[in-house]
C-alpha cells in the first residue's frame, strides 16, 4: 500500500476526550473515529488489525472444534422473556420496534438465541457434544462507554457456545475452550491472567475471566505468586445462614428518603477512589450480589432490582457522598429480591458484621428492611470462606499474601449448566430415550477490547508498538526525499520485491517532510522500518524495529533476506 493513497487521518495532538493511551493511540493513528458515544468506525489501518486479531481467535477457534456461523443481531424479546433476561439486562439493552410494533433487542450476547436455533434440530445425544462460534458485533447500551474500544456501546465479540449431555461433558468442553483461550491470547502477545469470575449476568456458577494485566483496566484481580490462585475482587468473604429476623417494612421510596445513613470509614472498605469508579461497590460470591451501595442523591428509578446489574461497576463517583447500604441476597434480579427472612442463606461479607443500619431486600419487589443490625437482626456463622479481595489478605489457597493488580477482562468462558436450555426449553435424547436438556456453555473474547489491550501493554511515549502478527503492515518503507530518483526507485523495487513475497508492506512516499513521516511512522507503530534516504545510490538503507528502535544500515540484498 502507498501511503500516498491511504486514509489514514492522524493527529498531531492527543484528543482531549481520550483518557488511555490506547484510545489516544487509535484515535491519533486514525485507526477509529467515533460516531456517537461508545460508537465507532474502524479506517482501514485499525480494521485490519481488528480482522488480524479475529482470525487469530478464528483459527484457535477451529481448532478447538468449534464451528464458525453468523446469527442476526436483531432478536425477539420473547426470547428473552423465556429466560428471564430481558428485565435483567434492563437499560443495558439496545431495544426497538418493528412496524407492527413487535419488540426486539440488539443483542448483548445470544445465549437464548443459540440454543432456540439448535433446539428443534439437535435431537439425540449422537450429535452432541456440540461447539458453535460466531464473530459478530455486540450491542449493550453501556451506562458509562468510554475508553475507545475498551468500553463500547457496540463493539465485537467472538462469542462461542457449547452443547453437551451432562456436566461431565459440559466440564470437558470447558476445557478445550480454556486451552484455546490460552493459546489465542499467548498468540496475541498479551500478558494475562486467568481468574476465578463472576458469572453475573450470564448465570451458571463457574466462570474465568481472562484479564490483560494493565494498569488502564476496569477490573481488579486477587492473584497468590505461590500457588495458582486468583480471582476477581467480585467475591466476598464469608456466607452466613440467617437465624431470626425482625426488621420493620419499609417501601423502598422511603428508606430512601428518610433514612439515608452515612457510614463513615466506608470509604476505605469498599475502597472507593475515582479512580476505580465505584468498582468495588457490588460484592458477590459466585455471582450474587451482596453489598449495595448507592450515593444518597440516586434517583428512585434508579435502585431498582434490575439495575443493580448497572450500579455495579461504573457509576459511582463520590467518594464522601451520603449512602444507603443495600445487602440483598438477590441473584442479580435473577429471582427477584430476597431480603433477610428466616432460613435465608445471605451472602454477606464479615466486615457487615461491624455496620449499623443496614437497608437489605426484603424478599418482595421495591420493599427494604431499614435499620438491619448484624447480630441483632441476623446472626451468622461462616458456612464457606471464600475470598473479598484486599491488599495483603491471604491468599484462601496457601498462606501466603495476596498482591491485587487492575486488568482489562478480554475473555469470559462461562459454565452456564442448563439454566437456557430450560428456559427455551430445548432437549435432546439420551441413549435410553430419556428428554434431558442440553448442559451448556459459552465462552466469550472482546476483540475490539482485545486490540485496546494489546495497545495498553504495548506503546510507548511516540505511539503503538504493534506485534507482528496483528501489525496492520508488517514492513514500512520511509522515502526521505521522494523528488530524488535513486530513492524513489530503490523504494519502490524493495516494495514490489516484498510485496511479491507476501509481506505486507507500506510505502510511504508522501510528500511531506522526513520528520513528518517518522512521527506517523511511530505512531501507527509498524514492526519492522525501512529508511531509504542518501545511501540509495550505493544500495544502502537504514533498518530497525519499531520494538527496539536499534538502527543498522544494510544493503538492500541482505535486507530482503532478513524479512523473508
Ligand atoms: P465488563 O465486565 O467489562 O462489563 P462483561 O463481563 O459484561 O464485561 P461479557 O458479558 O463477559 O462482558 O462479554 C464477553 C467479553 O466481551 C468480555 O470479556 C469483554 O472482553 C467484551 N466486552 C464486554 N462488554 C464490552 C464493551 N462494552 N466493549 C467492548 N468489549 C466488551
Ligand atoms: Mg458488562
Ligand atoms: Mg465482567
Ligand atoms: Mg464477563
């Protein structure tokens, strides 16, 4: 490609509303543009990078034995009322109208949607187990998008879902699934961790997120460095059996009110700092929700159940601010609010036990129990220790102490069991002709995140600094002066012999000034550089890499054999 005749829009100055460097980067190599928030194109250089890192998850993907189709994004919300998810995701979804008014959403994921496409075709246990993936764009309508790619209102997903005959089976394909993760991100150049998830909107009980370790991250993870332990910080501590209750009723509108209770010290607690944006603020054990904590300027609309899922991560921004304390053992509106009745197996973290006036569910939709006492209230015992992750706790797997890093989640494979299957109703049957429902997977990658984190791990103060295999160009040829002849002709015989061989090659023969070309050079971060200027006449060019910047003149005959 010449880069005389590319659209490659970049800019001088970092773009004021970029915060990270890999939304700064992509927006200043022209790589994307946003359209409106969360929403963006990709230009040439950024979507081949973006198709580099798909067909890198394609071919771990084939592998792997799963099977490449592409569903519509547009879905019927019957589907999701099968499931239960349609309030679940609630203004997260992207949601319209056809001409007769039928509703439909763009779909966030497709987990009803696959398993209703395979339900009435997937009959026997003899064409299980079963592995289908697509690569599609996503549509969540992100309270908080930001960060370019990272957090988008539609960005794209490669999202994977797996049919077995039981759990046994479903484990297994967990497995592959695993394995081929490992193996498309260590191709991908990422360093990551695998931690324990939570399985939140999705359901099922075990989940790993895949997390990018980066400082620019959402998420925080718990890692050990003497054992394999890590997770993310959604997990709590300690899960007690509630033995008596006598908490007052109260609508929630009231509790809201009237009884905003400031709690000092929980700042520190929940750690909440701006820069974390409230992340802490939704513990969960296994996907439940158990603390709640919202600022007491929070519109009434919007505590309701099925916006917890939302107040979990992005929100929240003051640190200092007046708060209500929400423990509800609700799974995420999965099945609506349960509160602190007798019997009630609450999920709490053992730092509750020294806070007063607690507001919990109170096991019916929009109605809290106020001043909720530990001790006084509900009692508990420790049924399971699990981990809530601090700085310097212990590591729940060996004693040593727990470090606690930010990461970017990339990947989230999911046991989801047969809570779809159920839902849509789809079985198949067994060798003795028994209906069972299919035990499900599904196993998700952001690929526009995934280009973000690679970006996040891998630039420098002049711009990105692209591995090989996802580079947009692997080879640039930098012409100093285009009006002299020599160089312009050598440049152009390098370009055509390695294009000739296959590799991917830009020419960058604009008009502009030699610095001009460097700094753009930099910034869209092409592996491997080429500098034809005075020495053309001899056959000499200057080479490097982006990676080390260590310049070495060399004859244009031996270059050509370095690249192959
Ligand atoms: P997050 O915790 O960041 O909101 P998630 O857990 O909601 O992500 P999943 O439902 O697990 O996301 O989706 C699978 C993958 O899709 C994620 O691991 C992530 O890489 C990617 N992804 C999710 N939401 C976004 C988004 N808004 N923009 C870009 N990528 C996303
Ligand atoms: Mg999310
Ligand atoms: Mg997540
Ligand atoms: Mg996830």
């Amino acid at each position: 490609m010449k880069m005389s005749k590319m659209y490659m829009p970049t800019l001088k100055e970092d773009p004021s509303e970029a915060e990270i460097a890999s939304h700064k980067l992509l927006l200043r190599s022209g790589m994307i543009r946003q359209l409106v928030s969360g929403v963006y194109s990709y230009l040439p250089l950024g979507y081949r990078v973006i198709r580099k890192v798909e067909q890198i998850v394609r071919e771990e993907m084939d592998v792997a034995g799963s099977q490449e189709l592409l569903m519509s994004p547009i879905q019927p919300r019957e589907l999701w009322e099968a499931t239960g998810r349609w309030a679940n995701f609630g203004p997260e979804m992207f949601t319209l109208l056809d001409r007769n008014s039928r509703e439909f959403c763009l779909g966030p994921t497709h987990e009803e949607y696959i398993t209703d496409l395979i339900k009435n075709e997937v009959k026997s246990y003899k064409q299980l187990p079963l592995n289908l993936y697509q690569i599609q764009t996503k549509y969540r309508d992100e309270k908080r998008p930001r960060f370019g790619l990272m957090r988008g209102r539609e960005f794209i997903m490669k999202d994977a879902y797996s049919f077995d005959v039981d759990e046994e089976a479903m484990i297994r394909a967990y497995d592959i699934m695993w394995k081929s993760y490992d193996k498309a991100f260590t191709r991908l150049n990422l360093k990551y961790k695998v931690v324990e998830g939570d399985t939140g909107a999705m359901g099922g009980r075990v989940s790993h997120e895949f997390m990018a370790m980066s400082e620019a991250g959402e998420g925080f993870m718990a890692y050990c460095e003497a054992c394999d332990y890590a997770a993310t910080d959604e997990k709590a501590t300690v899960v007690y059996n509630v033995e008596n209750s006598n908490q007052e009723e109260l609508p929630l509108e009231k509790v809201l009110t009237e009884n905003v209770t400031t709690i000092e010290g929980l700042e520190d607690f929940f750690k909440i700092d701006k820069s974390s944006f409230g992340k802490a603020l939704v513990y969960s054990v296994k996907g439940k929700p158990l603390v709640v904590v919202i600022p007491g300027d929070r519109e009434l609309n919007e505590i309701k159940l099925e916006n917890y899922l939302e107040i979990s991560s992005h929100d929240i921004e003051m640190a200092d601010e007046e708060m209500i304390i929400d423990i509800t053992g609700a799974n995420k509106g999965f099945t609506g609010p349960v509160g602190l009745k007798e019997g009630t197996r609450l999920l709490v973290d053992s730092r509750i036990k020294d806070m007063k006036n607690l507001i919990v569910g109170g096991n019916e939709t929009d109605i809290h129990l106020k001043n909720v006492n530990y001790g006084r209230d509900f009692q508990g015992e420790v049924v399971e220790d699990l981990l809530m992750i601090r700085d310097g706790d212990i590591c729940p797997k060996c004693d040593e102490k727990l470090k606690m890093a930010r990461g970017i989640e990339v990947g989230n494979i999911f046991q989801l069991g047969t809570k779809y299957s159920e839902g849509i109703g789809a079985k198949y049957l067994d060798e003795n002709g028994k209906e069972k429902y299919f035990v499900m997977g599904s196993y998700g990658i952001g690929i526009t995140r995934t280009v973000a984190a690679i970006i996040e791990q891998s630039h420098d103060e002049n711009g990105i600094i692209w591995p090989l295999n996802v580079a947009p160009y692997e080879v640039i040829i930098t012409v100093i002066n285009t009006k002299d002849e020599e160089q312009m002709n050598l440049s152009q015989n390098i370009y055509d012999e390695l294009a000739k061989k296959g590799v991917e090659v830009l020419l960058d023969d604009r008009k502009e000034r030699a610095g001009v070309k460097f700094n753009d050079r930099d910034l869209i971060g092409i592996p491997i550089r080429i500098v034809v200027g005075k020495g053309a006449a001899d056959g000499m060019v200057e080479y490097s890499l982006r990676k080390t910047g260590e310049k070495e003149d060399i004859n244009v005959n031996d270059l050509i054999k370095i690249i192959e």
